[in-house]
C-alpha cells in the first residue's frame, strides 16, 4: 500500500465510540480501532467489565482508553453518557451502533409486546438515540462517521427470531434516512450487516443443537463461521477517511450469503 493509502487508514487524533464492546465483534471492533490510532470508549451495560477490558485494550495497543457503562436501551441515559465522552475527549469522530440483543428464541405466534419492545429498545431505538446525540458534535467539529452493525438475519425471516430480524432491518432503513438528512453535515452513515460470526451466542447453540455451527457455516460460500477479529477490516475501512465517498450503504461481511 502506498503511504497515501495507508494514511487514509490511519485514525491518529480521532475518538470512537463503540456500543456494546466487552465481548465477539465489538471487543474486536474497539480494539482495532485502538490499534489503528484510535482513542477509543468501551461501552457495555457493566462498568466493572468495561473497565477490565479497557485496561487489556490500554495495554495491547498503548491507546488512550475510556470505561463508561451505559445500557442503550435506556433512552434517558444516553445523553449523559455522551457528554461523558466530550468532556473526557473534546470531540467525537466515530460511532460504532453494535449492541444488539436476542435473549431469547421467541416465535410470531408467542410474541409478547414486553418482549418486542425490549429487543426494539435495544437493537434499534438506542442506534437511534445515541446517533441523534452524536450528530450535532460531528457537525460541530467538520464531520464524522457512525457505522450501525446489522445482520444478515435482516433480509430473510426466522421463526424464532423475528423480533431481532425485524429490528435490525428497520436499523438498515433508519441507516440510510441518517445518511440522507446529515449528508449536508459531512457525518457519514453506514450499515455492517455480518452473517455468522463465533460468539458466545452461537457457542451455547451448538452445545444444545449439535450440527448447528455446521448448518450456518454452510449458509455461506466459504463454508465456515467467522472469528471475530474479520469484523476489524470493514468496521476501520467506515470509521476512516478511506470511505470518503461512502455512505447511506450496507455492506454484507457474510462469507457470502445472499441478501
């Protein structure tokens, strides 16, 4: 790679938020971003568990490390925690929307509204708040890039995952009306939609299903489950100026899979 090149890669000076990062994809994300250049904020609903991989981070990378819990399905919450960020850094170059849940596998038929709204609340309304929060400080500052981490299970039904799939397909569409209303503001907006990735979700699956790690690596062209670490690439490619010209797009890091 050219020197131009790998400059466009480089996020010395900027500051990243990433939801969710004490574990799988958001672990690798933060800590990739750290190693890029990044002052990065680890973020989960735990403090001490933020804390703890905040200072594991610290010590890989020798980056300037943030701890600040913060549970995204709490509208009221995210705005302190925000201003917790500006004030520890003075600014706010990248948001990394990955917390997500799926607590459980609940069909159409069973579906209670608790149970709706509490994925909902989680997996898009907390994307959409934080984004809201963060918006007006990218602008400030010239512009910045939030990148919202979907799912292939967006694009095809499922059973028993209908809340978490509808969720994150209205997370796709928010994603590109974000892109459209803050274009003006040079604040870029994206979607990472991953299909299967190791995580301990898919760990306990295939201890209670054997032969379901097999059936979802099969789901893809290379045949096998991504380690979380594959997520880094694209996750910094979005969060950096070499996707200048990106935005409003969706980008499938599946293996393969078909939307």
């Amino acid at each position: 790679m050219s020197a131009i090149g790998a400059e466009r890669f480089d996020l010395t000076g900027k500051v990243a938020i990433v939801t969710g990062s004490t574990k799988g994809i958001g672990r690798a994300a933060v800590e990739g971003l750290a190693e890029h250049g990044a002052s990065v904020v680890v973020s989960s609903r735990k403090q001490d568990l933020c804390d703890q991989v905040a200072k594991e981070i610290e010590a890989t990378t020798g980056a300037e490390v943030f701890a600040r819990a913060c549970h995204v399905g709490d509208w009221d919450a995210i705005p302190g925690f925000i201003s917790d960020v500006r004030d520890r850094f003075g600014r706010i170059d990248v948001l990394v929307n990955n917390a997500g849940i799926n607590p459980d596998r609940v069909g159409v038929s069973d579906m209670t509204l608790e149970f709706w709204r509490k994925v909902f609340s989680v997996n898009l309304e907390g994307p959409l708040r934080l984004s809201q929060t963060v918006a007006p400080i990218m602008r400030a500052q010239g512009g910045g890039s939030i990148v919202n981490i979907g799912t292939m299970a967006a694009y095809s039904g499922g059973n028993t995952i209908c809340a978490y799939g509808a969720s994150k397909a209205a997370l796709v569409n928010l994603t590109k009306s974000m892109a459209m209303e803050w274009a003006d503001w040079k604040v870029r907006v994206n979607v990472l939609s991953p299909g299967p990735f190791m995580s301990e979700m898919v760990e306990g699956a295939g201890e209670k299903a054997p032969g379901f790690k097999a059936l979802i690596a099969g789901g893809t062209f290379l045949k096998r489950i991504a380690d979380p670490s594959e997520i880094v690439g694209p996750v910094v490619y979005l969060a950096s100026d070499a996707s200048s010209f990106v935005t409003g797009d969706d980008i499938s890091v599946s293996g393969g899979m078909q939307k």
